[in-house]
C-alpha cells in the first residue's frame, strides 16, 4: 500500500511539474521598449515588436490566438526580446539620444512616432518589426497571422536566413 501511495504521489508530482513546465512556456513575456533596451544592453538580442492599437480587432486576435500558441511563445521568448508598442502611446520613450513622443493628428487620436519610424510612416495594425542586435530594420510584417506563418518569419530573422535570401523566397520554400 504505501508503495503505491508512493508510486502516485511520484506521479502527480512529475505531472503538476510538467503542468507548471508548460505553462510557464506558452505565456510570451512581453516588454517595454524601455526594458528590452535595458536587457539587450547586458545580452544582445533581436527585438520583436508588436506594434498595435488599444481599438484594433485583429490585434486582439494576434493576442488571443496566435501569440497564445506555445510553439510561437517559446520561440520568442528564446530568440527574442518581444515588445509590444502602443503606436498611440502618450508616453515619451528616449532611444540613442532622441526623444519620441506621441503627435496628436486630430479627433482625439495620434501616432507615437517611435512606432511611425519603425513602420516607416505605413501605420496598419497590427504589424510587427524585427530588428537586429544593432537595432536595424530586419523587416516589417504588417498584418494578422495565425501560428505558422508567424513562426516562419520568426525563424526567418533569428536564424538570419535574411542575410542569404529574399523574404519571399524563403516563404515559399517547404518546411
């Protein structure tokens, strides 16, 4: 009997380890611009911005379904550091020396201009950028994607395939 008292206390422990395990994976842990700046300064990485809106549908989405995925959550949180930009934050950021500021464009709305630069002015959301660990522009992704698509470009800037090849010839190779 106490063997198998045992033997099952064994098991549940195993099991809720592997639960917490998993669970601790599939959450992305996001960051301020300011924190990856920080981070990136003591380890080099390339950033993932998610640049999106309080008010945009498909950004929530991205959120619910495809940065929830825990392929997609553990390969960000290894190869990146991700951050997510309100592109209509109102808070300053200092990058290099300049200050970013939100502008207001009329009706109560406006653009961060950190995110304006990122996105080169081509403000759709969501949209997501990838930099080097010189924080250059390795491309934007504008636009929804589900799972797959998204760890395809993923796997496309940290495994530096951009050095090599063409974004689009890259997509449509099989993997």
């Amino acid at each position: 009997m106490q063997k198998n008292l045992f033997f099952i206390f064994t098991l549940f422990s195993a099991l809720l380890s592997n639960a917490l395990v998993a669970q601790d994976t599939a959450a992305i842990k996001w960051y301020t611009w300011e924190e990856a700046v920080a981070l990136h300064k003591k380890r080099p990485k390339k950033i993932f911005v998610d640049t999106y809106t309080a008010w945009c549908g498909w950004c929530k989405r991205m959120d619910k379904v495809t940065f929830s995925n825990a392929e997609v959550a553990a390969y960000l949180n290894k190869h990146f550091y991700p951050v997510k930009l309100d592109a209509e934050q109102r808070a300053d950021i200092l990058f290099n020396g300049e200050t970013y500021k939100f502008v207001e464009t009329g009706h109560g709305r406006g653009v961060h201009t950190l995110a304006y630069a990122l996105l080169d002015g081509r403000m759709s959301y969501p949209s997501m950028v990838y930099l080097n660990e010189k924080f250059e522009r390795i491309m934007i992704s504008p636009g929804y994607k589900e799972a797959p698509d998204l760890l395809k470009e993923l796997r496309f800037a940290a495994e530096e395939a951009y050095k090599t090849t063409t974004w689009d010839e890259y997509r449509n190779r099989r993997q």
